[in-house]
C-alpha cells in the first residue's frame, strides 16, 4: 500500500480555521467511514457541536431566585423589626414604671398631708364663719324666690297642686286664695279639679298672695313660699347652733 506525503496545515481564507487533514485518507478511501463526523463548532476547536443553553428560561429563573431571596429578607426584616420593639416596649415599660413609682411615692405623700392641712383649716374657718354663711345663704335665697316668683308665677300653682296631691281624697277642699292671684288660679281651676274633683275656692285678703292655704277635711296645708322658705330657715339656724 502506498502510502501519500504528510500535507501540512492550511490556513482557508474564508474562515482563517486550522483545518487537519488525515495524511492517511488518500491512500484509503474507507477509513474516512471509520473516522467520526467532526463539526466544528463557532470556538474553532475540534469538539462535538453542544447545543446552544435557553438564555431565556435561565434569565427567568434567575429573577425568581431573587424575587424569592428579597420576599425572605423582608420577612425577616419585620420579625427582626417585631422582635426589637417588643424588646424595647418591654424594657420601656420596666424603666417607665419604675420611674413613675419612683416619682407617685413622693407626690401621693405631698397629697396627703395637703388633704389634712385642708381639712384643718375648713374645719377652723367652718367654726368661725358658719353663723355668717348660713345668713348669707338666707339673703340669697329669698331674692332668688321672689325673683322666681315674678317671673313664673305658676309656681305657686304647683306648689297647691302638691298639697292637693297629699291631701285626703274624701270630703270638700276649700283653696283660699288672695285677690291678687284670683285670675291665676281660675287659669289653672280645671287641672286643679282633675286632682280632686270637690274643690271650692274663697277668696280672703288675709291670705299671703305668694301662697294659698289648702284646708281639707281633716287638715290644713300651708303653700306660701315666704312661709316654707321661713321654716327651712330655722332649720338651719338650729343646726348652725346644735353644731
């Protein structure tokens, strides 16, 4: 067998890649079905052609890494965040309560001996001053009344409708009323009627014009204002003296 002279590498034009030529493939022609199909692959190199990998899906699963690594940051960064300010809500409620223990302990004590001293001093002036406060609260009261009166002198019709209500149902209520508040109590007769329904009214001068007298059967009630503001009056002056 004759064996052809070793051609060296040339470089193609076209492509500038070495390309090898088998020095034996002229002297036979078969061996060509035993060498391997070779590609050449864009590197240049002798290797087999590998298929190109899918950028696209690669970039894809890139991104859902990420997405995925900052979701567990972020889960992470609030239970961390969470865990501090319940750490520090803890601690800031040990210091605080110490702090205003600390500070009530004082003041409530100040409190306290403020509260005596008050006492002291309502109990010195209430012994001092009652006679004079309770005539002061005398005089006060009775122009609030007749201030009351001028303006509302319906008051003094309820003041008999509450008589008449205490009063014994059986047997005639004579109303004695003053001239002056005749045209007041006719206004009102009928409602007065309502609560008892045998009611005579007699008018007399002596009777006080800022209250008539309710007499019944078995009793009397005495509705002048200046009257029952007179008795609790009394009352408290006896209590004023009793104390």
């Amino acid at each position: 067998m004759d064996i052809a002279a070793y051609k060296m590498p040339t470089l193609e034009a076209s492509s500038r890649k070495i390309i090898k030529h088998n020095p034996f493939d002229s002297a036979d022609p078969t061996s060509a079905k035993l060498t391997p199909n070779i590609e050449v692959n864009h590197n240049g190199d002798g290797n087999y052609a590998e298929q190109a990998p899918d950028m696209e899906q690669i970039k894809l699963e890139i991104e859902q890494m990420q997405q995925q690594a900052r979701k567990d940051a972020a889960i992470e960064a609030v239970r961390i965040e969470k865990d501090a300010y319940q750490k520090g809500i803890e601690e800031g409620e040990k210091t605080g309560l110490k702090n205003v223990h600390d500070k009530t302990i004082p003041m409530i004590e100040q409190i306290s001996r403020l509260i005596g001293e008050v006492k002291t001093l309502r109990s010195k002036a209430i012994e001092g001053l009652q006679p004079q406060v309770v005539e002061l609260a005398i005089s006060i009261a009775r122009k609030v009344v007749a201030q009351e009166l001028s303006i509302k002198p319906e008051i003094i019709v309820s003041v008999v409708r509450e008589a008449l209500m205490r009063l014994d149902k059986s047997g005639r209520v004579t109303i004695k009323i003053n001239p002056a508040v005749y045209d007041l109590f006719m206004k009102h007769k009928a409602s007065l009627i309502d609560l008892h329904p045998d009611i005579g009214f007699e008018v007399d001068q002596a009777v006080s014009p800022k209250g008539p007298l309710v007499v019944g059967a078995t009793e009397e009630i005495i509705t002048d204002i200046d009257e029952l503001l007179n008795n609790a009056i009394e009352d408290m002056r006896d209590s004023v003296v009793l104390h």
